[in-house]
C-alpha cells in the first residue's frame, strides 16, 4: 500500500488567454502522506485549485504524473474515485429542501446506504438542524453540510479547496474541528487555504506551492523550524538612542510598544553587545522564532526563496 495518499512529479498546466500563455502549474513535485490534515498553500493564483481540478480529473494536465494511493490518474480514477470526497466549487443543494433530505437524495444517487445519513448529520454537527431547511442555514452549516455529503461514501481522501472562505470566527472553528477530527481518525484530509492562522493550528504536514512551483514541504514544525529565529524584541531605557545604534551597525529595526523589533542578526547575542559597547544595556531580549504566515510570506512575495525547503525534495 502506498504511504502517499498523493503524489505529483513534474506536473504542468497552462491556459491560454487574451494576454498570451499563463502558466497556472509549473512542474509541481507535491507529496500529501496517509493520514492527517495537509494544508496546501499558496497565494491567489498559485496553481492550487489547478492543482485539485487535475486530481479529479476535472482539468488535463499538459506533463507529469499524478497518483492517488498509488493509482495513476486520470488513467486509473475509476478505481479510486470511490475513496474519494472533495470540495471544490460552491456545492448545490436544493435550497427548499431539508439537509436531510438533501443528503437522502445524494445518498441513493452515490449508492451509500440511507443509515449513512445520519451519521454524518452526527459528525458535522448538524444532526439538531437537519430538518431545517437549506435556504435558511448560516453559510458555516452550508459548508459543514457540505462536508456531510462529501463523506456520504465513507472516504479515505477528502479534498477540500478554501473551505473556511467567507466564514466567521465561530464557522472557521467548527471546520477547523471537523477536519482535525477527519485527519485523527486517520483519514487524509487535504486543505487548500490562505488562512495561515488557522492552518497553523489544525495541520500536521503542509506544502507552499507559488508561481505554480513546489517551494516548501514538511511537517509544520520543520517548515517553520527551517527559517530558524526571524527577530528579537529589545527592551531598553532609550529606544530611540538603541534604534540609532543597531541600525548604526547594520540590523533593521523597528518600534513596538515600548521596545524594539530587531532583525539581522544571526545571534541575538550580537545586539546587547553592540548595545554594550554604546553603554546601552537592555532588559528584555526576547528571540521571536517564526510562524507559518511568516515563512509563507516569505516564500510567496516578489523575489523570495525560490528554492524548495523542509523536508525531503525532488
């Protein structure tokens, strides 16, 4: 059995248009293991969504491979489509119809068995509102029904692109739950947000994809780990006086609060001894290791890192 629940080598895919040929995937290496919450991550046109549509055989990829535990797609769909459940585009439901009976009505058209429905009524949390109807739920009991119908077929896979788009706190949470609940059952669980917060918090392994390219893959820890301590907060009697010295010898810095934000250096030790030596001593030296958002930002933005990092590449 494969221990990839994904797998993409070389994958490419351009659209022509008006302005002449975009690249939407750029020969995308990516690598989702069994099990777990993946997040996948780019900005707005990265390739993701191309990227899922390709898997599902909704879009042809130009070159490249794809696998789905091991199966070449689109070749081999057929035999693993069944393991399968995704969310793509805005699902439709029949807007006077009850969640319930929405979900009887796909049941028989996947051929899951009706005793189906209520269980995933149960694990999305809508089992007290299932007989109500459509039109009137909240737009996270939308998508949580969504959800439902997606594992209608008892899936191994689920596939979900921007899930929380358009949510509230309270709605992003739910989902955030619902999926890491997903991941620890041992489902694979793929995520496709810009939400690097809430990412952050429900993921085990991610991939940042920019410009259609593959540019970091692991564990969250090691990919945030990989860009070791990003500043440090300087509390000082002067912070105008320090400001002027560290920037004096080369580290950019900037106010926050009462202290001050220090990056450029390599030791956090270097700063009280530049400090030291204008007869400025500090009182707070706080490392500030980086987060998600940061390494994503940092990866995406005009000129970044364009080199793959955290963990095992191609």
């Amino acid at each position: 059995m494969s221990q990839l629940a994904i797998e993409t080598t070389a994958l490419r895919r351009t659209y022509r248009g008006r302005g002449g040929t975009r690249v939407g995937v750029e020969g995308l290496d990516l690598r989702v293991p069994v099990g777990g919450v993946h997040g996948f991550l780019g900005p707005n046109g990265s390739g993701k969504t191309t990227t899922i549509r390709m898997l599902l055989g909704l879009v042809r990829a130009e070159s490249g491979t794809m696998r789905l535990f091991g199966q070449e797609v689109p070749e081999h769909l057929p035999d693993v489509v069944g393991r399968v459940g995704a969310i793509v585009e805005s699902p439709r439901f029949f807007p006077t119809f009850t969640g319930r009976r929405n979900l009887e009505l796909l049941a028989g058209a996947v051929g899951a068995p009706r005793a189906r429905v209520g269980e995933v009524l149960e694990e999305t949390g809508l089992a007290g509102r299932d007989r109500d109807r459509y039109k009137g739920y909240s737009l996270g009991m939308k998508q949580r029904l969504a959800i439902a119908a997606t594992l209608l077929k008892s899936p191994d896979l689920l596939i979900f692109d921007e899930p929380t788009n358009g949510l509230d706190p309270a709605g992003i949470r739910d989902i955030r739950r619902t999926m890491r609940r997903l991941g620890d059952e041992g489902r694979t669980v793929l995520v496709s947000s810009h939400i690097l917060a809430e990412v952050e918090q429900v993921a085990d392994t991610v991939s940042i994809i920019g410009r259609g390219r593959l540019l970091a893959e692991g564990r969250v820890a090691d990919v945030i780990g990989d860009r070791g301590v990003r500043a440090v907060r300087v509390g000082v009697p002067d912070p105008g006086a320090a400001a002027a010295v560290l920037t004096a010898a080369g580290l950019q810095v900037r106010p926050e609060g009462p202290a001050l934000h220090v990056t450029g250096a390599d030791d956090p030790a270097r700063i009280t001894e530049v400090l030291a030596r204008a007869g400025i001593f500090v009182h707070e030296l706080t490392p500030l290791r980086a987060d998600l958002e940061s390494v994503f930002l940092d990866l995406t933005a005009p000129g970044g890192d364009a080199q793959p990092t955290g963990g095992e590449q191609r």
